[in-house]
C-alpha cells in the first residue's frame, strides 16, 4: 500500500525536498528564530517590569491608606520588630540573627502593618523578575518615616512631604540573605563626597533589563536603567562599594531621589 502510494506522489511531480534544500530550510529558522528570540525577550521583560510597576503603585496605595487612618503617620520603612513597639513596621521580618524563624517568611507580611491594605496578597510584595526565592522584592526609602542619617531628616508624616512627585517611596531591592533587611538606604554621605554603601542583607538590584523600578509619593512609577557599568556589577555584589562609587552618575541619581527635607 505504501509503495502505490509513493508511485503515485512520485508520479505527481512529488520527488520530496532534498538534502541540501532541507539544510536550507533550517539554516533559515535557525537565522529568523536568532532575530526573534532576543526581540520575545525584551517584550517578556518589558511585560514583567509594567507588571513590577503595577505592584509598586499598588504598595504605594497601601502605604498612604495607612497613614490615612493613622493620623498621617508614615510607617516605618524599616522591617525589624526588636523594640517594644511591633506597630510600625511595614514588613515584620525582625532581626538577621540565626534564631529568627520569622524573616522571610509569609508571617513577617502579615506581620506587617501593610499587610491589610494589600487585601491580604502576597504577590503584591514579590517582583516577577525577582528570580531569587524572596518573597518580598521591595524596600520603602528610609527618608519615609525612618530615622536621621547622613544629615538628611527623613518625613514622618503625609503633611512633612514636600515635592511628592519627586520623593521616592518603593524601590527595587534586592539580598544574599533570606530577606531585604531594613530600609533602603544604599549609600553613605560624608563631608568629602559620598559612596556606595551595601550589604549582603541589602543591595540595590538591576534585574529590569540593567535597571530598577520605584514609586513616587504622588503614587507615579518609574524606571531607572542604570548608566555606569560598575553600578550593575554592584548590584550582583561583583564589585566592592569603595571600587563603584568615584564618579559614578546614578550614585549621584540615588543621592537626589532619596533626599529628605
């Protein structure tokens, strides 16, 4: 039966793709699946980054019901609960020492005082490109209710905010550890400059596309894609803080979008 039939598509003019034609065939999707991969990429992570940004304004939603309801009291970006005041933190992850079962877990959410503003959805706290086993992707700016540092005096209230479309709230964090510790402050200012300052416990992270996300006091969102190579190497903690900080622009960038009052 399959001899009669191949006669048959023989006899049709059927004689098949040869060799050769076959190699060209593939040398072509070979050469169009080389110029689409890399472009179904860019739009898969364009796709996660207005997903992200999403989240953030969400979060940043949450973060001014709170204070809504609390007097305009901002909460505190900071996530540890070692004080006898466990009322403010956003995120309860508490202390980085071996005996916290707490950190990084869904409890720490909860625990925090965001947590039923967010409708209780823990994705909201996790970015989509954030390939690390976190649960949380986020910090909160420690000028956003957090203590004084580097001479800079943080807001403490909603009325304290001035320039809320160019006050950073949410930014994309990231850490070695089981969870982000505490607020996101990346670096150090001194009376002769300033410099990246890091921990494995807290980083800044480049994981859109070279770059990072952050919301805005006003509830807008923002990427940032970063301008000096060093500063994405720093962000895998493959370069020191003291070698990425000399004359690095987006040190500079950071030091103007987290400014106080």
């Amino acid at each position: 039966m399959f001899a009669k039939r191949y006669k048959l598509f023989r006899a049709a003019g059927g004689d098949g793709f040869t060799l050769i034609e076959l190699m060209v065939v593939i040398a072509i999707m070979m050469t169009l699946m080389s110029i689409l991969l890399p472009s179904l990429s860019r739009a898969r992570e364009a796709g996660k980054r207005v997903v992200c940004l999403s989240s953030l304004r969400q979060m940043t939603m949450a973060w001014h019901f709170y204070a809504g309801d609390n007097e305009e009291q901002l909460c505190s970006p900071e996530t540890f609960w070692n004080d006898t005041d466990v009322s403010k933190y956003w995120a309860a992850d508490g202390p980085v020492l071996p005996s916290n079962n707490i950190g990084g877990t869904k409890a720490a959410l909860k625990g925090g005082v965001l947590w039923p503003y967010t409708e209780r959805t823990a994705g909201l706290y996790k970015c989509g490109a954030d390939r690390t086993e976190l649960l949380r992707s986020y910090s909160i700016s420690n000028t956003m209710g957090g203590y004084a540092r580097d001479k800079t005096r943080p807001f403490h209230t909603m009325a304290d905010i001035t320039q809320a479309p160019e006050r950073v709230v949410f930014v994309d964090a990231g850490s070695r550890l089981e969870w982000i510790a505490g607020s996101f402050w990346p670096m150090h200012i001194e009376d002769n400059g300033v410099r990246w300052e890091i921990t494995d416990g807290h980083n800044i992270t480049a994981r859109h596309g070279g770059g990072f996300n952050m919301s805005f006091a006003d509830f807008h969102t923002e990427y940032y894609r970063w301008r000096d190579g060093r500063t994405e190497k720093l962000s895998y903690w493959e370069i020191s803080a003291e070698n990425a900080s000399s004359g690095n622009r987006d040190l500079k960038h950071v030091v103007r979008l987290l400014r106080g009052r």
